[in-house]
C-alpha cells in the first residue's frame, strides 16, 4: 500500500508539471489571462507536491529502517548488543527529522518569496496591460476542459485516498489537482463568456485569480509566523508547513461541513454529527443551496425603478429592442446574468466644477478676497485679447504682455435628457462632458478682454459659454441638457492678485483725477464767460450813464459862458454864492446880532471823524421857547 501511495504522488507531482506547461502554453497561444494565472498555481502545486513527495520518500524509509530495527530485536532476543547512539541506529529518522525541521520551513519561505513576487508581477502587469482579443478560442475551450477533466479525476482519486487512508502527505498534490480542475473550468467559462460578447470577463477573471494567489501568500506568511510559537511535542505529528488551508478549503468544499461538524461536537459535548437534523442536512445541502440559487435567479427577474431614475435594459450587454429605456415602477426581465438594469438619475441635477476644486474647510467663509487661497486646487486659464484702459488690445502695444492669466471657478449644473444616448454612446459620459466643458472654457477665454470679464461680461460670459457647451455635446450625442454654467469666483491668479489690486487702484485714482480736472474746467469756463459779460455789460451801463451826463454838462457850459459874458460879475457872484450853498447847506451856522463889536470868526471848514454835543440835531418841538 506504502509503495500504491508513492506511485499516486509520482502520477500528481508529473500531472501537476504537464498540466502546468500545457496550460501556460496554450493560455499564451489563445491570449487568455485567465489561462495564464490559472498556470501559475499548477505551478505551485507542482512544487508542493515535489516536497511533499520527497519527504513521502524519507518517511517511506523510516517505516522500513523501523521494520528492520524490530526484525532484529527478534532474533537477538535483546538489543543491549546495540551501544551506539539513537542518531547511528536510526538515520532514516534522523534525516526525515533534519528535513522538517530545516527543508520544510526554507522551501516555505521560498514558496512564499514566489506567490508574493508574482502576485506583485500581476498586478503591476494588470494595471498597464490591455485585455486582447482570444486567438482560437474554441480549441482553447477544449484543452482546458480536456486539462479540467483529468485534474479532477485525479484529485478526486489523491483526496480520497488521503481521506480515507489518513495520508497527509497526499493532500497538498490533490488539493492543488482540485484547485487547478476548478480553475480551468473557470477559464472555459470565461471563454464562453468572451464569445458570448462580455469581452472584459477574461480580463476579470485574471484580477480574481490575482486576488486568491495574493491571500495564498499572506496565509502561507501567517502559517511561517505562527510556526515559530507553535508548541512542539515529541513524537506528535505537526501539520505540513507548505499545505494551504485556503487551496485545501477552494478544492474541497466539502471538508468545511465536517470541520463544522466536529467544531459541533467540541462545543455541545455530544455527537452532534449523529443527529437526524446533520444527516438530513449532510444529504440535502446541495439540494438547499440550489434552491437558494433558483430563488436568488428569481429574484432577479423583478426590478423597481424608482422616482427620478430610468433603467437602461440590456441583454448580453445590447439594449433590448422595445424596451430599451424603463420608466419609473416595477418591471419584468430575464434573470441574471441574462438581463441587466443600469439605474440613471434622470431627473436629478449633477453638476461638476471647471479650474478649481473646492475646499471643505474653506466653505463656510462668508468673505473671499483674492489675495487668499479659498480651494484646493485651481487652473490658470489664458486670456490673450486683454484690453488696456484705453480700449485698445494689448497686442498693438510693444510695452504691454500680449497674454494674461485668470483663475476661474466655472460649476456647471446638466440634467440627463437622453438616457440612451449617455449610456451607450461612450464609455464615462460624464468624464467625456467635463473633458468637452473645459476645452469650450479655455476656447472662449482666449479671446475675451479680462476687465470685461470679471465685472460687466461676467453673465454674457456665463450664457455664451452655456450655448457652447449646449451645442458641442449635441453635436457629440451626450444626450445631456446643460442647465446652468456660472462665474462664481473669477478673479487673477493668487499670487499676483494684490498687485492687480494696485494697478486697478492706480487707475482708479488716475480717473478721479481726469474726473476732478473735468469738473474744475466745466466749473471755471462758465463762471469766467459770465464774469466776461458782467464786465461788458457793467462798461455799457457806465457808458449809458456818463455820455447824457457829459452832454448836458457840455450844453451847460455853452449856455453859462453866454451868460457870463452878459453879466460877468453877477455870474460870478452868483455862482459863488451856490458854491457856498451846496458847500455850506450841511454845516451848522452861528448868526451874530451884536452891531458894537468886532469880533474874529475863525470857521474850521475840516471834516469831523466824531461829533460833539453841539452837532446834535434838535427837533424844532423841542427847541426851548
């Protein structure tokens, strides 16, 4: 039976290498990523199964070393006759001993080294590969299925021949023959699959497989940590460092419900397993676990779709003829993986932002300057037709940049109108909208003026930028309606906005310098054309009231000369006399009665600056009688 069991590890560890080689080379001819991963654990396998046979070998010749130990004691009748150490008499044991206690654990490191490195491999390959179309799937499809078959079979034989028989050293080469079975079906399924028109299930498959090698070699990391506390017995079989429980568990589904059945039996202190309750179970599991199946397929024939969406109903990835869009409410369809709903909220308003992303922290601030930073990130659009104050563009002056720079925070808020059009049309139509806004965005601020762009042009700039995108993406058939573009935060960029600052500042007080020196002008030019006419007609006035008095006083003195020389000493005497009445009729005069007396008169013809008592005027009631 021993010699049976060498042989059944000598067929796994050959069926493990062929298949492995046959399977690599056919994956590599077919271009089935599946195909080739699902090599990478024969491999594996192959190489378990090479320790495990190796060390089958040293276990197989200390069973026959120990069969010859007791031959010899019985025909001696007594071992006393033996002095040499234990290590000389058994040197079988010593070498299996010697093997497990440093082959072991190196080929587990080893075995390690290569599930992490490769894993590591894959997933990098993945990442940059592309998935290509299958080359001769239909003979790929057989192979594999021809390598599924005889794995199977043999696995099942190994397993349960170290079932029943207790051969540990058997497990990890049928577990890995299992594995490998399982796997190439699942390589024959992603075929079919790829043929069928899902092209992408190869390429899933390869992540999926990926994934298992990756927990592979964490488990096996854990099983070498683990090993180095584990309590050592003599003569106490410990479990094989290199089996993993994981490709143990995938081969052999059906070790979970004993392994559950004995957790069972621990706890409740009773046969459990014996019960009617477990063998029913045990019989119908299969039975139970279809139905659950049959009820989960069911189940999948029934969607909702709710308030505010539409479905897009397709089958085997093309829309169905007549029912290509579904309305809100429930809907029959065939079960999955036959029929699927892709949900679109075709009522709900999305929106996404153009040159900047926002800042959470920064949200709450009710006061944004453009000196500080208010986002996470921003884009510096290009604005070459800037303008300067006088209108002209910047291009006509050598001393001007050509080009400036503003950073624009543009949300766009579009509504979904065409569900079919932005489900089937491209890949990520929303990417492809956010992609085809900002390429309309930098566009249109090539060539606007900035100053007119953020004060003034602000909502033009909103509504032009609103019909480009609208039109771009019909032209492009999105089947999206572009609701709203706005300019909430336009400004220059960050880190030169307090300089744009001074320079607006400076003009502004050049303006109310020009705006002063306009007001002086069109205050002055009226007031001195009004002083102008005062002065001329002030001259016309003199001129109106001087010539009469000139004339008259010449037509008196034509008339005085003809009376002076009628009667000169009368004219003379009396115009002396009127010359002393109009000189004298204000002054105060003092008639003297007295005949007797000669008296000296002195009159002080000089002007008073103050009056006295005397120069008071009485009024003539008052006068003393």
């Amino acid at each position: 039976m021993e010699r049976n069991i060498q042989k059944v590890g000598v067929v796994n560890l050959v069926a493990l290498f062929f298949a492995a080689a046959a399977s690599f080379a056919v994956a590599r001819f077919s271009a089935s990523l599946a195909g080739q991963i699902s090599s990478v654990f024969l491999g594996l396998g192959f190489l378990a199964a090479a320790v495990s046979y190796f060390q089958m070998r040293l276990e197989d010749r200390e069973r026959l070393e120990k069969l010859e130990f007791d031959e010899l004691n019985k025909s001696r009748g007594s071992s006393t006759m033996f002095t040499t150490t234990e290590a000389e008499v058994f040197p079988a044991r010593r070498a299996r001993e010697q093997f497990e206690r440093f082959m072991v654990p190196a080929f587990t490191v080893i075995l390690f080294l290569l599930q992490a490195g490769v894993a590591f491999v894959l997933w990098s390959e993945l990442k940059i590969i592309a998935a290509e179309p299958l080359r001769k799937p239909l003979v790929a499809m057989a192979l594999y299925g021809l390598f599924a078959l005889v794995l199977f079979l043999l696995g099942k034989y190994s397993a349960g021949i170290a079932r029943l028989e207790g051969q540990r050293l058997l497990r990890p080469g049928a577990s890995y023959l299992l594995l490998g079975a399982y796997l190439c079906f699942a390589v024959v399924g992603c075929i079919v699959a790829v043929e069928a028109g899902f092209l992408r299930v190869d390429f899933y498959a390869a992540h999926a497989f990926s994934a298992l090698l990756t927990l592979a070699a964490v488990e096996t990391f854990i099983n070498l940590v683990l090993e180095i506390y584990r309590p050592r017995l003599k003569g106490q079989l410990a479990r094989l460092l290199y089996e993993s429980r994981l490709v143990g568990l995938l081969s052999q589904p059906e070790g979970l419900i004993t392994t559950a059945a004995q957790a069972l039996d621990y706890q409740f202190g009773f046969k459990v397993s014996d019960t009617w309750v477990y063998r029913f179970l045990e019989k119908a599991i299969a039975w139970l676990i279809l139905l659950q199946f049959g009820a989960l397929l069911l189940s999948s024939c029934f969607t909702f779709i709710q308030p505010g969406e539409e479905g897009l109903l397709e089958r085997f990835g093309s829309p169905v003829a007549g029912r290509e869009v579904l309305q809100p409410g429930p809907h029959l369809k065939a079960p999955w993986p036959i029929d699927r709903v892709i949900r679109f909220h075709t009522q709900q308003i999305q929106n996404f932002n153009i040159g900047f992303t926002p800042d959470e922290d920064e949200e709450h601030e009710k006061t944004i300057v453009w000196t500080v930073k208010h986002f996470k990130e921003g884009t510096n659009l290009v604005l070459v037709a800037a303008r300067d104050s006088a209108g002209s563009t910047t291009g006509t002056n050598d001393q001007a940049v050509p080009v400036s720079l503003l950073t624009a925070g543009i949300p766009v808020q579009y509504q979904i109108s065409n569900v079919g059009a932005w489900a089937t049309n491209y890949t990520d139509a929303g990417q492809m909208l956010e992609q085809l806004a900002a390429r309309e965005v930098v566009r249109y601020f090539v060539g606007v003026d900035l100053n007119e762009v953020i004060s003034t042009g602000r909502q033009a700039a909103a509504d032009a930028l609103r019909e480009r995108i609208q039109q771009r993406a019909d032209e492009l058939k999105l089947g999206v309606s572009i609701l709203f573009v706005g300019m909430q935060d336009i400004h220059p960029p960050t880190q030169v906005a307090d300089k744009y600052e001074e320079v607006v500042g400076a003009l502004q007080v050049k303006e109310a310098k020009i705006l002063d020196a306009e007001g002086y002008r069109a205050k002055e030019i009226p007031l001195a054309k009004a002083r102008a006419e005062k002065a001329v007609h002030d001259a016309e006035s003199y001129r109106f009231q001087t010539v009469p008095v000139a004339i008259a006083e010449a037509a008196q003195f034509t008339n005085q000369v003809a009376a002076f020389k009628a009667a000169p000493k009368v004219y003379t005497a009396r115009s002396y006399f009127q010359t002393l009445v109009r000189g004298a009729s204000a002054a105060r005069k003092y008639v003297l009665m007295s005949t007797n007396t000669q008296d000296s008169i002195t009159i002080n013809l000089e002007d008073k600056l103050y009056k006295d008592i005397l120069d008071i005027q009485v009024a003539p009631g008052l006068k003393a009688k």
